[in-house]
C-alpha cells in the first residue's frame, strides 16, 4: 500500500492536468473544429447552401422581354447553354411565353380544405407551355404540336400562348443579348442542345434537333450551315439517320459520340468529318432493365479523353453505363435516389462525372466507379434553385451555367468567396481557342 498510493495520486494529478488543458485547447461545441462542418465555404456563418459552393447572378441574363417588340414575352424552355468564353455564352431556348405577372393564388374550394393552385403562370412548366410541347421516350415529333396544342378546347394559340423566336441567342459576360441568330428559327423544330467543339480552333457552333433527327453544324459567325448530320425529318437506326438525338461528346482528335437518343436507344460513334464509324446498344426493358449495353432513352453523354472512356446516361433505367470508346461495356452504376432523371452529364478537367438530376433538382458528382462525392439544388423557381435541369456548361473563369426546361430560364452561377475548390464544377478539359 504504502507503494503503491504514490502511483495512484501521480495518475490523478495526471489526470485533472490533462482534462484542464484540455479544456483550454479543445473548441467549444459548435465552434472551431465543428464551424467547417459539410459547408461549402469552410467557417460560413449563416449559409445554408442553397446553391451550394455558388453565388447565383440575379438578373443573368436579361430577359428577352427587355428588347424592343418582346415586351409582353419572356424565355420559353431553357433547353441548353455553351460558355465559349465568358463573355459569349449560347443560350438554345424553345421560343418565348407570355410573361407572368407574379406570384398568385387561387382557393380551390371543392377540391378540398387549404387547397390552392397559382393563376398568372407564377409556376407555369415551360416545357410543356413551349412548342412544341413536352416530348419524352416513346413519343414521335409529330405528336409534338398536338402535345402543345391541348387535347380539347380552349386550345393553345401560337402568337397567343406561345411564340417560335428567338431560339438561339448569344449573352455577354453582364447577360446582354448580343446577337439572336433569328434567321434559323423556322429551321428548327425542337432544338434539344448546344455545343462549341472545344478541340475546334475554328469553333463551329453544333445544335441537335431531336424531333429533326438532325445535328446541324454552324459556322462561328451563325451565317452558314457548314453540315448536316443525318436525314433531316427521316428518322433511322444506320449510318445515315438517327432518331431523336440528344447530345454529343468528343475527343481529343474530334472523334465524336452521339447519344441518339429519346428513342434510339444507342450511342453513335463518327469521325471528325461526321461520317459514321459503328453504333452500340440495344433497347431494353424501363425501368429496371440490368442487361449490359440495353437502354431506354440515352440522354446524356461524357467522354473522359485521358481513360479513352464514354459515360453514357440510360435516363429511363436510372443508370450510368461506361464503355471504352469502341463500345465495349466496362461497367455501370445506378442512380439510387428514387424518383431521379438525371438529364445532362459533363466531364471537365478533374474528371469527376456531374450530373444533372431533372425530378431531383440536384448537382452531384461522382467518381469513375460512381461513388457519390458531394450533390447541391434545391427545386423551386427562385434565384439560385433549380427546376429541370437540361443542361450545364462552364466557363474559363468557373463560373456555371445552367439551363433549365421546366422553369423556362438559363442561370449563371459564380464560385463563392473562399468555396472549397473540390465542390465546384470543373472547368472544362481543353479549348483550342485559348
């Protein structure tokens, strides 16, 4: 005993000492070591990261509504965006709606208590409010105008409800329209996306027109049409015809890939001369189809030019497919989050996947085995949420732009102030023209 309580007291002298210091180096609960927490800019105070590590620029662009002759109209469908630099960023709208009037309620009394709908097209669906209405996986373009117009009185008008301007415009860096390429607008039929091939030091313009089953290559300038690709209102499954493509993707040596598409159920693969090279994939069984190389509505496509790989987005299995850039299938993921339509794939320089979730109104990003790394986006119509999310592009300075169908609007994003630098979407692999 007489031993072994010197032992003792020096352990419990040990002991206080070790709890007083460290109480004195430890951070309070909630503060320090605790402040970084999941945020997007470490130590923020207040934020609740709506729009994630971003800043949305309220008033980008202005609307076409503020052009002479456009008082009384406003965006249609925000159907894809292309920052060629940040001061020419494309934006490919479906034409222009009426303009709303704010946000109003009506009561709904026979529906039931508390029941309420906006009037005055506070929450309009510009997807399907544009012409030539909504156009999903199985559906022809020519059910497109009957879409639009209403299946019985009182039907939609074009000049009334909805007009077909303004389709393809150029914004500068402060979201003025600086050029409208209004001589292509009776061309189009439903342009699905916008494009600069970034390994093109000429930088053609390229648009896809789904319900055309074309891909139409401009010249920067937009005063010519230097090719089309495919048989413009034939659709097909060969070397000459698609039907309903849906995005591109490229190479290095401007080998490009197709993702053809809402009723294709393929991936195209063509030459930097747009001659057809093979085509991979199958139709499968929605939703649950698991077969490799199957698919139901490809809508979306990345390529990663380091690994020679190709993501290709099977939207109506809810799956991520990745192929070698002969076709050859490598391995896939599912999107688990239920309901989810991710709509739009990019791949920039860190070679991290992001998506673009429609129903889900998320960013996220993934890492080549489809780990889930960090996701963002509250729905809603608001500055800085998002409402079906169609595409995505950025510019050489970060900033993000997104384009979104059912909210009828493109958005651009800028990083925020001390925003941890593994949240924001990379910038883009390569621009020859920088």
């Amino acid at each position: 005993m007489g031993k072994s309580l010197p032992v003792l007291l020096g352990m419990a002298i040990a002991l206080v000492v070790g709890f007083v210091l460290g109480g004195r180096m430890m951070p309070a609960a909630g503060t320090a070591a605790t402040a970084a927490g999941f945020a997007a800019v470490p130590g923020a105070v207040g934020s609740q990261d709506n729009s994630g590590p971003y800043d949305v620029v309220r008033g980008w662009p202005k609307d076409i509504g503020t052009l002479p002759g456009n008082e009384k109209w406003t965006w249609g469908s925000g159907q894809g965006v292309f920052a060629e630099s940040p001061n020419r960023v494309y934006l490919l709208m479906r034409g222009m709606l009426p303009a709303t009037t704010g946000y109003q309620f009506r009561t709904v009394p026979e529906v039931g208590p508390g029941v309420h709908v906006p009037i005055n097209g506070a929450y309009r669906d510009a997807t399907s409010a544009s012409i030539p209405g909504a156009g999903g996986m199985g559906q022809e373009p020519e059910d497109g105008p009957m879409l639009w117009r209403g299946a019985r009185p009182p039907y939609r008008q074009i000049g009334v409800d909805a007009k077909w301007e303004n389709i393809l415009v150029i914004v500068d860096a402060n979201g003025n329209i600086v050029e409208r390429w209004n001589q292509w607008d009776s061309m189009f039929v439903r342009p699905h996306v916008i494009y600069v091939n970034p390994y093109d030091p000429d930088k053609h313009v390229w648009v896809i027109d789904d319900h055309k089953h074309v891909i139409y290559k401009f010249s920067h300038d937009g005063k010519t049409i230097v090719q089309t690709i495919g048989t413009p209102g034939v659709k097909g499954a060969d070397a000459t015809h698609f039907n309903r493509p849906t995005f591109i993707g490229w190479l290095p040596d401007s080998t490009m890939f197709v993702s053809d598409g809402y009723n294709g159920n393929r991936v195209v693969k063509l030459d930097k001369d747009g001659k057809f090279l093979l085509a991979w994939g199958e139709k499968g069984t929605p939703p649950n189809e698991s077969r490799p190389n199957y698919m139901n509505n490809v809508h979306g496509i990345a390529v990663d030019p380091q690994a020679q790989e190709v993501y290709v987005n099977d939207r109506a299995n809810h799956r991520i497919q990745v192929f070698d850039v002969n076709g050859k299938y490598l391995r896939e993921w599912k999107i688990t989050e239920d309901p989810s339509q991710i709509y739009v794939l990019y791949m920039g320089a860190d070679r991290k996947l992001w998506t673009g979730d429609g129903t889900n109104s998320k960013v996220a990003s993934f890492d080549p085995q489809g780990h889930l790394l960090y996701a963002w986006g509250n729905r809603g119509i608001a500055p800085g949420n998002l409402w079906g999310i169609h595409g995505f592009h950025v510019d050489q300075e970060g900033n993000l732009y997104i384009s979104e169908v059912n909210a009828g609007r493109v958005q651009k994003f800028r990083p925020r102030p001390g925003a941890n630098p593994d949240l924001l979407v990379s910038k883009p692999v390569y621009s020859a023209w920088q």
